[in-house]
C-alpha cells in the first residue's frame, strides 16, 4: 500500500463516489464541501455518472500498474485520499460470469489487474456478480417539490425476455463464482488487497433467465464460507440491504463483527421489495432510520468509507447529481459528528 497512508487507522468517514472522471472541477468541489476521501467506479451505467466511453483507465482486459499509479497520484494531487476501486468493465470478466471457453484468459488478466491495483496503493477493489445490468423501472418517481428518483416494480420484470444467449441455472452461477474465488483469493491475500461483495441490484432470485445470486444474508455467508478469507467482504450498500427486507441492525452486527464491512452506500428506500419501491431522501421516512444506523455501525468497530450511494435528482443536477449528493453528504457528516459528540462508539 502506499507508504504514506494507513487507511486501517483512519476513523470512521463520510466521502463520494459513483463517478469515474476525476476531473479537476469534481475534485475541486468534493475537496470544497469538506470531503477527504473518494471511490471511483468505472461499471458504465446510465443510473451513476460513469456512462463514458473515455476513462482515465485503459486496456484489454486489463489494468497497468502505471495508470493506476498515475490516478492515484492524482487524486492525492487535489488532497484527497483514494480509498477504493469500485468495479471493472463486464466485458474483462463476463467469459469468467459465465463459464465461457475464453474464462481462463480473462481470469489471468483479471489477476494481474488486482495485483496492480494493490502495488498501486489502493486498499480495495469492489466488484459485483452480475452479467447483465442494474435494472430500474423509472428514474423519473417524483418526490417532494418535483425531484426525481429511482424507482423498481418487479411485476415489470416478469414478462422480460432472455437478458443473455441462454437460460442459465442457479447450481451452474454459483459453480462459475465458485471458480472465481479460488483463483483471485490466494491473489489478494499475497498482494494485501481486499475484495469486497455488492449485493445483486435487485436483490431477486433472476430476471430475463439469469439467476440473481448475492439477494439474501444467507447467499452472502456461502459466498464467504467458499473461499474463506479475512480478505473478501461486504460493499455494504444499505439500499440492496433494506431491498432484501433485511433486519439492517442485525446485518450489520453479524458482518460488523467479523470485520466484513469493508465499506458502505448509504442510501435509504421507501420499502422492501417484492412490493414496489423507489429511492428517498436520506431525511426522509423510509425502510431504516439513518441515525440508528450509523450508532450501529459505530457500536461494531467499523472504520471505514461511508458514501452516498444512489441519490435523488433535484432541480439543477448535473448526471453526477452533485448537488443531491452534497445534501446527503452534509446530512450524513452531521450525523456523524453529533453521534462521535455524544454517544462513543463501543468496541
């Protein structure tokens, strides 16, 4: 890691992500709402502002050590710490998703790359298993005053034809998943890298004939218990969490005491599927209570990055949602400066 950050004594933080261009007004701007630390995620997506076809990272398949290096530099450049890698682009693993003939190329690939990202001074990589897409129903659900949000109905979903080339079973996902662990876990282990899990998005068992495997608690500890290693954990987004119908506080000791909660989205839902949902305000009554949640957090010793995961659009956003994100961030560090005030945090 680099020699002059040691991201495990840093306390418990409030940061950004969910974009991929660190360009020099985002990181001005990040570094002038009082933040410090930032992920980046380079999965293209409509729903994030990470849909370009430029990324400050190139390759076949692959990452370079010295890209990564250079990113990394330049995020310290604006004073800030880059705490994560969130993602790569499907195409450099969907052969290694699906069990396809060319899996074992990619998969030395795919190798070289985490090896590089852990040279390169950045502590995590955040990955998700799904060879299709994070699926909304609406990205235009109206809330107060006129803002938008996400919104996800599964009855929309039911009649979906064949996302892929074929049907796929549960058994055969979780056999392909299953040979991606044994070949990464003994990589990242030597390397000092750490992996960390997001859930399914949404959490439901498939859609359009791909099973949707990390959608429950339980699928999350097998995931854990294939390949055990005190490398791998949870990208620990809240609003797929409260998705589910998880009971969040019991989550968040079960995997809080394990030391599994490698970092979080914080976002908050209106409800639990399989009715129809869509995403609040994180000030806004909703599936859990940002407060008692972050105590939680608190009160099982985690120390890690805390991000606005999905945000709601609002009047004057760019596709970033910069000034949404700037309302969680702010309510978010006001939690926690009054909690860490008030209430310690137990070990």
């Amino acid at each position: 890691m680099h020699p002059t950050i040691d991201f495990e004594k840093l306390p418990i933080r409030i940061g950004l992500g969910s974009f991929s261009q660190p360009t020099d007004e985002r990181l001005r701007f990040i570094r002038q709402i009082g933040v410090d630390d930032i992920l980046l995620n380079f999965y293209r997506s409509s729903l994030i502002d990470t849909a370009h076809q430029e990324q400050p990272l190139h390759g076949n398949g692959e990452w370079s050590f010295n890209e990564l290096v250079s990113l990394r530099n330049r995020i310290e450049d604006y004073g800030l710490r880059l705490n994560a890698i969130e993602n790569m682009p499907r195409e450099f693993y969907r052969d290694v998703m699906l069990g396809k003939p060319g899996r074992e190329r990619q998969m030395e690939k795919i190798k070289r790359t985490l090896e590089n990202i852990a040279r390169a001074g950045i502590p995590i990589f955040g990955y998700d298993w799904d060879p299709t897409d994070v699926l909304r129903s609406s990205v235009t659900y109206p809330l107060r005053g006129g803002a938008q949000s996400m919104a996800i109905n599964i009855a929309d979903y039911k009649n979906a034809p064949l996302l892929l080339d074929r049907l796929y079973s549960e058994s055969e996902m979780w056999e392909y998943y299953h040979y991606f662990l044994e070949q990464i876990i003994p990589v990242v282990e030597e390397v000092g890298l750490k992996i960390a899990l997001h859930p399914t998005d949404p959490p439901v068992p498939a859609i359009g004939g791909v099973p949707r495997l990390f959608r429950s608690r339980a699928n999350f500890d097998r995931a854990f218990n294939m390949v055990p290693s005190k490398n791998h954990g949870c990208e620990f987004c809240l609003g797929n969490w409260a998705a589910m119908g998880e009971d969040i506080p019991a989550v968040i000791e079960h995997y809080g005491r394990q030391s599994k909660l490698f970092y979080v989205h914080f976002q908050t839902i209106s409800n639990a599927l399989p009715e129809p949902l869509h995403e609040v305000f994180v000030d806004m009554p909703g599936y859990f209570d940002p407060i008692d949640i972050m105590q939680k957090l608190r009160e099982t010793g985690f120390h890690g990055l805390i991000i606005p995961g999905h945000v709601p659009r609002v009047i004057g956003d760019g596709q970033w949602c910069e000034r949404s994100r700037a309302l969680t961030t702010g309510y978010l560090k006001g939690i926690l400066r009054t909690l860490e005030r008030h209430l310690p945090a137990k070990q």
